[in-house]
C-alpha cells in the first residue's frame, strides 16, 4: 500500500466557510489522475468548496460563496 508520501496531490472538501478541511477525497502519485478525482469531484459536490493541491501549493480551487 502506498504511504501519503508517495501520493502528494490531494483533493480536499473544505467546510462551508472554506477555513477547514473536512473530508480529503483523493490522493495521487501524479496529476493527471490527480485531476481526473477533481473533476469527478467538482461534478459530485457541485456546490462545495474544493482544492487540488500538491504539498502547500494550490494547483485549481472552486470557492461557492453558497456553500
């Protein structure tokens, strides 16, 4: 099993203020599929706030102001 790591891209669900993160729903070993679980999760938590990060760096974020 691969160790967090080895799979530094995350996708992260903030809170409804966009201050925490809720809930990690993906980590990858690159960006290509790294942005395949970003998409699938911006069409499955269209009105979520959202990141696709690799370590501190934000590589797409959506903020939904009515999340």
């Amino acid at each position: 099993m691969a160790q967090a790591e080895d799979l530094p891209f995350t996708v992260e669900k903030w809170d409804a203020a966009g201050n925490v993160i809720a809930r990690v729903l993906a980590r990858a070993c690159n960006v290509l599929i790294a942005k395949g679980a970003y998409e699938a999760a911006r069409r499955q938590y269209p009105d979520a706030n959202l990141t696709l990060r690799v370590g501190v760096r934000v590589i797409e974020a959506i903020r939904n102001e009515r999340a």
